[in-house]
C-alpha cells in the first residue's frame, strides 16, 4: 500500500513546475472553478485498491484577506485492501484566485495505525513557510516550524492547478522539467521528462494527451528510473488521465472515472 500512497501524492506533485518568471504567473488562463470534481480509480489490473476524488468548493474563502479558492482531495483504500491498511487522507489547499500561490496548506492522515494532522501557511513576501503539527500522543500542537522557501513555492495540491494554466506548447521529447517542491518541513528538488503526446484510451473516452515520466531514484518499490508514465489531456483543461506504475511486484494504474466541469468565469 506504500506504492498506492506514494501514487495518490503524484497527481498533484507532477505539477509543481516552477514559474520562470512573474508574468507567467500573472498572465495564466484560468480554466477551473467552483464545483469542478475529478474521480479517480486506484487498481492492480483488475484488482481494485483505492479511489481518490478532487475537489474544488463552491464557496471563495478569504485567507490573510486574499480571496481563495478551497481544494481537496481524499483517497481511499478499498475492498481487500481496506481490510489489511484502512487509508483515509485528506490533502488541502487555499490558493489565491488571481496567481494561484498557496496561502495555506493542510494533511489529515488516517494510514492503518498511522495518523497525522499538519497546516503549513505560506508567507510570500517574506519567503517563509510555517509548519504546525499536531502530537496525537501528547494530544496538543507542537511548535510552529520556519522554512526558507523560495518566491512563489507551491505545495502539493496547489502546484496541481498551476500546471493547468502551464504552456507545453515549447517542449519536445526529452525535455527535462526540474521542480522545486516543498513536502514535509523541507523543500526537494524533482524532475520530470516530457515523452510525447499520444492519444489514450480512458472512462471519459480516447483523449489526446501529454505524456510525463517522473525520474525515479533508485528505490525499492518501483522498477527503474523511468517506471511512471502520467498522461494529461492535452488541451486547456490538463487533465490528468491515468498515471501508470511498473513496480517489482507488478503493474499499479491509476485511471480517471469520471470529471465535472466547474464555474469559470
């Protein structure tokens, strides 16, 4: 269930590509908004393991006087595999609605025995990240943690929805994207090489897509560094469509099931 876990945080990790310059950011076409939900099926074959559903909310909130949207996304096991590791996550985010830039990020975890409960807010201005944590053994917060990070950082769900306002129309094959993201008090340099574009077979049809392979360290779950394949409709949703996993224990798919169009503006 490890590999599950690590797959559910690929969705939006793939996406923290950092903004080369300011006015990219402040020049994106927004093409999400209040109400949209994407579904998503976790399985081994025919097997399935777990389902994960992305969220935006209805409701702009309003974050050190920033209107944000609000996201969610939960992941859970199911079947067999709810039976040997219950998984019950719940990752957030509040981004401002004019440049996307995470105001404040949050991680409930239900993982088996495994429990965390942890809010970062993002200070831009002074390129700061404050860490709160909560002890479940000793039932209180703990101290707040400073980070350095750099200007405009994204978290893991944040950096999902800026990559729907990012132009791959300049990359070939080959081409390496390095990000910067920060995770868990500390920020981590990961890269990602553009394949192609192909056409993909899903729930929502055949869809023309791009195709992004993470390079993986060497590591005991997955089989080689280029052992994940993500597929993004290519078009001005991006969309992510199916994620594909070659592990040494076998195959582990994650595939869309179903997407519902928010209000845009």
């Amino acid at each position: 269930m490890r590999a599950v876990i690590f797959l559910f945080c690929l969705i939006p990790l793939l996406a923290l590509l950092p903004p080369s310059e300011e006015n990219q950011r402040q020049g994106h076409k927004i093409t999400f908004g209040p109400g949209e939900e994407l579904n998503y099926r976790v399985h081994y074959g025919f097997l399935n393991a777990a389902v994960a559903r992305m969220v935006i909310g209805e409701d702009i909130h309003y974050v050190n006087g920033q209107p944000c949207m609000k996201i969610d996304v939960y992941g859970e096991s199911v079947g067999m595999f709810d039976l040997f590791t219950r998984i019950r996550d719940n990752w957030g985010t509040y981004f401002d609605t004019t440049n996307i830039r995470p105001a404040r990020f949050y991680r409930v975890l239900e993982e088996g025995k495994y429990r965390k409960n942890e809010v970062v807010t993002f200070d831009h201005s002074r390129e700061i990240a404050y860490t709160r944590e909560f002890s479940f053994s000793q039932n209180r917060w703990k101290p707040v943690v400073e980070a350095k990070v750099p200007s405009n950082v994204q978290d893991l769900v944040s950096g999902y929805y800026f990559l729907r306002t990012y132009d791959f129309s300049k990359n070939k094959p080959g081409d390496l994207i390095t990000l910067k993201a920060f995770f868990d008090k500390e920020m981590y340099d990961f890269k990602i090489r553009f394949v192609g574009r192909e056409e993909v077979k899903t729930n929502l049809g055949v869809i023309r897509s791009l195709v992004l392979s993470p390079i993986m360290p060497e590591n005991s779950l997955f089989d080689g560094e280029n052992s994940i394949r993500i597929w993004i409709s290519d078009d001005i949703n991006k969309v992510p469509l199916k994620i594909k996993a070659n592990m040494f224990v076998g195959a582990v798919e994650i595939d869309i099931e179903s997407f519902k169009k928010g209000k845009v503006k």
